[in-house]
C-alpha cells in the first residue's frame, strides 16, 4: 500500500481546478492563483470502500500556479502547475523492545501539470456551455527513481475531454455550474467519468462557493496496475468541498478551502485544506 498513496487526495483539487465553469475569459483578461495545499493522513478507504488504518501515516503538501487567460471572448487558455510538491512519510516507532523504529522520508519535486484549452460554445445566454480539453503533463516523479516509493506523479499522459453549462441569476447575488467529463488515461490505467457540480453567492467582498465532484472508474484499464491512490487504477469518489473567497480589492483576493470524500475507493481517508491569493485582470 505503500506505493502512490499519499498523494490520492490531490485529485480532488485537480477535479475543481476549472475555475471559470460555463464562462470563458473574455480577451485580455485572466485570472491568476497562487495556492499551497495540506493533506496528512493515517487512514485510507481501500478498495472495497471501506475506512482501514494506514501505517505509518503519510503527508502531501503542494504550492501550485492555477491561471485562466483570455485569448478571445471564446478561447481561454488554462494551467494548472504544482510547481512545488512534497510528498512524506512518517517515521514509523514500535512499542515492542528491541524493534528499532522505521525513518520516516520524504520527496520534493515537482507535480504533474495541466494545460487546457477551453471554447464558449454558447455565450451572451441565460445558460452559457464551454467545452475543454485538457492535457495532463507527468512531469511529477511517479516513484519509479526512489527507494520509498513516494510520488507526486503517476507518471502517464491523460486527455479529458469537460462540457460545463452555467447559470447566473442575476441580478440575484448567485450562480450555479455543472460538468460532466471524459478522462483518457495512458499506461494501462482505467479510463474515467466524471461529474461536478457548484453553487456560489456573492455577499459584497465574501464569495462561498460549494462544490460536489464524483470521478467514477470505467475498470477497463490493466490487471497489473496497482489500486492504492490518485496517481494508480480504478480510484472513485464523491467529494463535497467548501471554498471561501474574500476580495481584498476590486482585483486581488484571499480565499481558503476544504475537500473531502464520502463513499470513496483506494483514496485517503483525510481532507484536503487549501489557502491561497488570486488576482483578476
């Protein structure tokens, strides 16, 4: 179990990294994020999806660049780069005499990234739908290159394929988002479904925003590859995550986040804390 799997709840920031929904950039203008992610843990739902111990506990830490850039009204270039990752894990200390102690390890390097590019196939409308293809980069160390086995990439190039629809009801101060997407996995791992949604409210400078993610396996990828976290096979979950964003002026704000898993599969059984800065063009 010790392979791949203190990274898993990563992905749960990746599946809410789209941060514009239906909407595309308009020319010119961007948004820009600066983030640094937490997640320790010492239990994992396995892969019948029921909650087991995890020893010795492991951590994951990223500081990472999402940005979104308008080409045109309708084209929007997006990334999504950790550039910074580290990867734990913990000494492991017996209570037995005589049995000396494990060293705890760690790795630092960089993540596996995402670029996309995204279209607004219907916008100026009461429900405005994009469509995005988005390419992800194993530029993360996959674990293959050190003694412990510690990952911040799983080391295959994946397409996914994401539509968003939404809906601002204003001049109400909401919006609401949905996406459905199809996730093309390399190297023998499972292709993937996955469906989200969001509703957010603007209370002058305080934006909260909720969101729900599921990722659901299609189990048609290789029996060899391993089942033990985010960068391995066959992961599924359904994910509720909190984000509260407050504008410290009209372009830069402040915000912090949480996700965590329900009903899961071969993921950590811990939530995910996230704080960051952001800036609008």
């Amino acid at each position: 179990m010790k392979k791949s799997i203190i990274v898993s709840l990563i992905f749960l920031i990746a599946a809410n990294a789209l941060a514009g929904g239906g909407w595309p950039q308009p020319k010119g203008k961007g948004y820009f994020k600066l983030s640094q992610s937490y997640l320790l843990s010492s239990k994992i739902f396995d892969g019948n999806g029921d909650v087991t111990d995890l020893v010795p506990s492991y951590g994951y830490f990223a500081t990472s660049l999402y940005a979104e850039y308008g080409f045109t009204d309708r084209l929007t270039g997006i990334l999504y780069m950790p550039f910074f990752a580290r990867a734990t894990k913990n000494e492991l200390q017996y209570n037995q005499p005589g049995v000396p102690s494990e060293p705890g390890a760690a790795l630092n390097s960089f993540g596996d990234t995402d670029i996309a590019i995204k279209y607004g196939l219907l916008t100026n409308k009461p429900i405005v739908v994009s469509a995005t293809i988005l390419f992800g980069l194993p530029l993360g160390d996959n674990g293959a290159t050190n003694a412990n086995a510690l990952q911040t990439g799983d080391g295959e190039f994946n397409q996914m394929l994401r539509v968003d629809a939404s809906h601002s009801f204003y001049p109400k101060k909401f919006y609401v988002s949905a996406y459905g997407a199809f996730n093309n996995r390399t190297k023998g791992f499972s292709d993937e479904v996955r469906f989200g949604a969001e509703i957010g409210w603007t209370l002058k400078k305080f934006i909260p925003i909720l969101k729900i993610s599921t990722v659901h396996s299609l189990f048609n990828g290789d029996v060899g590859v391993v089942q033990n976290g985010v960068f391995s096979n066959n992961i599924e979950f359904i994910s509720p995550a909190l984000e509260l964003n407050y504008q410290l002026t009209d372009k830069v704000g402040i915000s912090a986040s949480m996700a965590t898993a329900l009903a899961a599969r071969n993921i950590l059984a811990s939530p995910n804390f996230g704080i960051g800065v952001y800036l609008k063009l």
